[in-house]
C-alpha cells in the first residue's frame, strides 16, 4: 500500500510538472491574426500558465481574426514578455447632450475589469482622459470607491495656452495608482447649472472619457480627433501572480515559473507577484525550458561596439585589438603598435590578464556609470545649492537631512509592499525606519514636471523650515533619483478621509469641529505667516492626517507652490489637484491663488459635516448630476435644504445654530469668484469659534 502511495503520489507530481511545462506542447496555438502569443500565455486549455481563470488563458476568433482573454472578453493588440506588458483594446465611455437644455440624452459607460486575473492597469503607461466641454469624467475601483478624474472645459481660442490636454482646452488627463484592477467610469457635466454660463462657453454635444496607453495618446495629438463609438489601446501590467513573491515561489518548484537555466526572477513593481527575465546577455522567453538563449553581440555591432577582433562567449564577448596593435578596442581610437612575445606562456599569461582588465573595467565602468546617474540626479535636482543653504542654516536649528538612495532603501525594506502606508495617482508611500530607531514616511513620486525640478532645491529650502503644530514636518529628501523622494515625519493615525468614510470608528462631531479649526489654522499659516507664502495646492481630506490624540497634521506638500507675498498674489502654473476639490476659477485661469486652497477646503469641511465624499456616484442615466458634493450642497443651500443633507448626529450634538453659521461659511467659501471667498485666517477663526461653542 506504501509502495502504491508513492506511485500516485509520483504520478501527481509529473502531473504538475508537465500542465507547468504546457509550453512544450507542439500542438498549442502560437498565432491569432497578427499577434504573437508567448508562453505563459496560450491558447486553449493545457496551453498556458496557471488557472483558467487567471488571465493567461486566451481564446481566438479565426473569423475575426480577433484574441481575447477568457473569462473577461478584452480584445488583446500584443503582448510583450521583456516589459511583462499587454495591449488590449477598450471602448471609450461617451455621453452626449440636448445642448438648449442640457439634459442627457444618451450615455454609455464602458467598464474594464480585471479583478482575479494576472493583469492591473499600468500606473507608468496608461493614463485616464477625458475630452469634451464642459467634461467632467472620473471612475471607480471595483469596490465602488473613487479613484481619480479631471474636469475640462474650452478657453476662447484667442485666449489659449500652449501645451496640449491642459484642461482648459477641451482635454484633461489624470494618472492612475499603483495596483488598480478595475475601472468603472462615470461622466457628468455642469450643464444643468444653468446659473454658470462661463462653463457653458464653446460647448461640445458629447463628451468622451477612457483608459488609454499614454504615449500612443501623446503621439496621436491633436490629430486625436474621434466622435461615435470607439476604441483605444491602454497598456495592462501582468506577473504570476500565484506567489506574493520571488522568494515564495521559489520553494514550489513544481509551479515556479521561471524554466530557463538563464532565467532570473524578479519582484513584480505593480502589485503582488513575480516576473521572470532572461540574465544579461541573453534573451528568449524565461518562462520556457532552454527558453534563454545567448545573444551573438559580435552579429550587433551597432548595439554592442567593438572596434577589434570580437569573440562572443556564454552571456557575453571578448572585445581585443587586432594582432600588433594595443588600446581600449571598444572605443575608436588609432591602434598603438606593441612588443610581440615568442613564448606560448607569454601569450597566455596576456590573454588571461587582459580577460581580467577586461572584466575589472565591465564592473568599474558600471559603477561610475552608477555613481555619474546619482550625481547628475543629485545636481539637477539642486543637491548643491540645497547642501550649501542648510550649512548656513544649521545654526538656526534646521533639522533637515539630504539622503541617499542607499539610506532610504533599507529604511523601507527595499520599498517593501509590507511598509506601503498608501497608493495615490501621484507615488506610494512607504513607512520608514532610521537607523536612531525614528519612523518616516517616505514618498516616492512617479513624475514631476520641468519647473518642479528646477526650483525643487529652493522650494524644499522653505519647507524644512516650516515649523507649525498642524503640518507634518518635512525632515528630509533623497535627491539621487530622477524624481526626488521626500521623508516626513510618520503620523500613526492614517488620513482624515479613512475617519470621515472608513465606516471603522468615527470622529465624533465636536472633534469634526476641532479638525477642521486644526487644519484652517496650519493653512493659514502657510499662507500669511511663511515667508515667502505657501500655496498647497492640493488641500484633500486624503492630505489631512491625525496623529496619536487625533490632532490634525496637514501632509502632502510635494505639489505646494511658493508665492509672492500678499492674499491676491497668483502663481501661473498647470492646472493641478483632485477632483472634487478643484477650484473653478483656477481650472479656468490657471493661475493658482490662495483662495484655490480655500475652495478645496471648503469641500473638506462639507466632507466633516455631511459624512459624504467629494463625489458621489450617479447611477441614474437620466440625471444630469455631475456627482460633486460641493455643487450638490450649493443647490440645496440656496433652497434653503442644507441641514437635510448633515450627518444626522452632527446635526444634532452641534446644534442648529452652528451648523448654519458653518453652511454659511462653506457657501461663501465656494464662491465661484476667488475674490468673494474669504481668507484661510478668517476661515480658521470662523471654525475655532465654532468648535468653542461646540465643547460648551
């Protein structure tokens, strides 16, 4: 009986491994149409990777000529092994509009869902667009929660800016997190509100909102010009999934998916899993046996130089002078002529030592290419005008640190996914801890822009000195990476947002009060007190963050701007910030002021009193609500209708009173004009006295 245990036991284990090796099957399908489908995807069952269900499982339309992936019917264009990347094709939302009324008159949303498959949409290649005027587009995860949007609309022709997708020019784009598997779109507008007349200047009958590959939305331009039903690529991330890692999927050799004996694993960077990449100096598919081959490098001369005799070898080449003649063979340069040696050992005794100059200087020049990357980063980023100002400033009591890439890597666990604090359009950030035992929050930023980096170095100058109760403190940045990483203080009770909407344990009403005072005041701060002043930009409920006793830390001030002294001052800039929260008047006008962040604010405080997020899903077609909170409260203040849409109990431990004092305030705050808002002083000594009355 033993014995026939270990048989079956024998025969499921070859079972295994042969459905993990399907690849070698001769009889699966390699082709549909024109795309080249790679292990381990495959078509049909016993063809690819995995479960049926997980994404690698295609199916073919021979009359259409037409791949899709099982189980979720998205058209796929091309699949890439080398970038773990696939193209697949998705329908543009649209809905168009009775342009005297402004009522809808038909709308098709159009959802991708990748949820259970091994595929996410790519934060670094896709990008969501909307396009229309007036537009205002945005979508949900598969948990209903909302992700990201933008709002367009048409400047003038005469009046236009340069620069393409602005948002004030019929386009808007918004870049999507990390680890999103689903998209659900939503499209509204400011067509009903018939009392805007300026959204409602060179308006368009539909408006288009999609997911789309970035850079084949950048090339088509301006001649991006489609109406009716259409399609465009967005480019999907894909790992194996059936590990969180490299490390664990290692241990089940029977699934591991890495086959080639030249095959390296490496951790996926969106979400959980792993990929697999042929070693340097070969290529092939890794996740095949003997799938890796050795590249000739001699047979690529343009891509591999060499100038002499070239000899390839296994996962690389030999690059001499000709015989008579010494130098650097890489590089052209007239030979020099040298002493010939009769004897066999002398020859190779040469031979040896040159193998090991030559790979000596492989791994010298890779370091120094290394460390020249990290100083031109550290110097463009304006590393040495930052270094020199803190010496001068480190008798005023500065705490303020310029980090390496080094330093920061093993603060985070290499950026491990345990120590991700959170995921945002913008970076992750990750939760650190120094070498004097200190937690951080460290934020790792996918882009910046030109101008950010050229003032960055000046601009977190003034930040570090920033030393306000209300703001999380900015101890330090790593500047030898392409896009700057800032280091804050950690704050242990997450964001304002998680305790408004988390549906866990809630702030109490008094304390939404409190909050609200807290986070007026560092604004305030920031803008009348800080020399120069500081807009934020980007004031959220996300951005607003509470420490051990539930004390507001206002956070984020990565996309703040620096402007001349005075409550009028504006700054010219591209239009950046969430929807939801956004301020007209700077959508219009691009220019930034401080009364943009007391727009955005106002919003918070309606997300403190009402317990609803800045945006609120539409499900009915036949309604024109564009799903924003601040337009929504607007509507039922000036009916007369705000105390029905307060939090129940906020309405009843405040009080009538206040709670009218304070919709007064938000009212005069989303004042479409900046000049009719009030300043962030008057609101946050408008708030203090009312949280006063609130704990009497």
């Amino acid at each position: 009986m033993e014995a026939l245990a270990a048989l079956l036991r024998l025969l499921l284990w070859l079972a295994v491994v042969a459905s993990s090796h399907a690849q070698q099957r001769p009889r699966c399908r390699r082709q549909c149409g024109n795309v080249t489908v790679p292990y381990p995807f495959g078509i049909g069952a016993g063809c690819h990777h995995g479960a049926t269900a997980n994404g690698f499982r295609l199916r073919c339309d021979a009359r259409r000529r037409r791949l899709t992936v099982a189980g979720y019917g998205h058209v796929v264009a091309a699949i890439s092994v080398p970038k773990a990347e696939a193209t697949v094709l998705l329908n543009a939302s649209r809905a168009c509009y009775d342009r005297p009324s402004g009522r809808v008159v038909g709308r098709r949303e159009k959802p991708m869902a990748l949820n259970g498959s091994a595929f996410l949409f790519s934060s670094m290649k896709s990008k969501f667009v909307s396009i229309g005027c007036p537009g205002l587009s945005y979508f949900f995860d598969g948990g209903g929660d909302y992700v990201t949007g933008c709002m367009s609309v048409c400047r003038p022709s005469e009046r236009a800016l340069p620069g393409s997708c602005r948002g004030d020019d019929g386009c808007c784009q918004s870049t999507i997190p990390l680890g999103l598997d689903s998209y659900h779109p939503r499209l509204g507008s400011f067509r009903a509100r018939g009392q805007e007349t300026t959204f409602l200047e060179n308006s368009t009958a539909c408006s288009y909102a999609f997911m789309v590959d970035a850079m084949w939305f950048w090339l088509a331009g301006a001649r991006f010009n489609r109406t009716g039903d259409f399609a465009v690529p967005v480019i999907l991330d894909w790992a194996i999934r059936d590990a969180p890692g490299c490390a664990a999927a290692r241990r089940d050799a029977g699934t591991y998916a890495c086959r080639s004996a030249h095959a390296v694993c490496l951790e996926s960077s969106n979400g959980p899993g792993y990929i697999c990449n042929c070693t340097d100096g070969y290529e092939g598919n890794p996740y095949v046996t003997d799938g890796c081959s050795d590249v000739n490098e001699c047979e690529r001369r343009d891509e591999f130089l060499c100038y002499g005799v070239c000899i390839n070898t296994p996962g690389s080449f030999i690059c001499t002078c000709p015989k008579g003649s010494s130098g650097n063979a890489t590089t052209w340069l007239p030979p020099r002529h040298q002493v010939h040696h009769s004897t066999q050992g002398s020859v190779s005794v040469g031979v040896f030592m040159l193998l090991l100059v030559c790979f000596s200087a492989h791994v010298w020049l890779q370091k120094r290419r290394l460390l020249r990357a990290k100083q031109r980063f550290f110097e463009q980023n304006g590393g040495l005008l930052l270094h020199q100002q803190l010496g001068t400033l480190a008798s005023t009591g500065v705490a303020f640190s310029i980090f390496s890439e080094e330093e920061i890597s093993r603060a985070t666990d290499g950026f491990a996914e345990a120590r991700v604090l959170g995921r945002g359009g913008h970076g992750v950030v990750y939760k650190g801890v120094l070498p004097d035992g200190s937690a951080v929050a460290v934020k790792r930023s996918m882009t910046v822009d030109a101008r950010q980096v050229r003032e960055f170095a000046r601009e977190m100058l003034i930040l570090s000195q920033i030393n306000h109760r209300h703001v999380v403190k900015l101890v330090g940045c790593c500047l030898e990476v392409e896009v700057p990483m800032l280091v804050y203080e950690y704050v242990p009770n997450g964001n304002l947002s998680s305790q408004i909407h988390g549906g866990g344990v809630l702030l109490p009403p008094a304390a939404r009060l409190r909050v609200a005072a807290e986070s007026a005041d560092a604004l305030a701060y920031m803008h009348s007190s800080a020399s120069p002043p500081i807009l934020h930009r980007d004031v959220k409920s996300a951005n607003i963050l509470l420490d051990g006793d539930l004390a507001a830390k206002v956070a984020d001030l990565g996309a703040s701007r620096l402007a001349p002294a005075g409550e009028a001052a504006a700054v010219a800039t591209m239009v950046q910030g969430t929807l939801g929260y956004l301020d007209p008047e700077y959508l219009l006008t691009c220019q930034l002021t401080s009364k943009s962040d007391v727009y955005s604010f106002a919003v918070v405080v309606l997300e403190l009193l009402t317990g609803r997020k800045a945006f609120v899903p539409v499900e009915d077609e036949e309604e024109d609500e564009e799903g924003s909170l601040a337009f929504w409260f607007l509507a039922a203040a000036h009916e007369g209708r705000h105390r029905e849409i307060m939090d129940r109990r906020v309405g009843e431990e405040l009080g009538v009173e206040v709670i009218d004092e304070a919709a007064e305030l938000v009212v005069q705050c989303l004042s479409m004009a900046g000049e009719d808002r009030p300043t962030m002083k008057d609101v946050a000594d408008k708030l203090q006295r009312l949280s006063s009355r609130a704990h009497e």
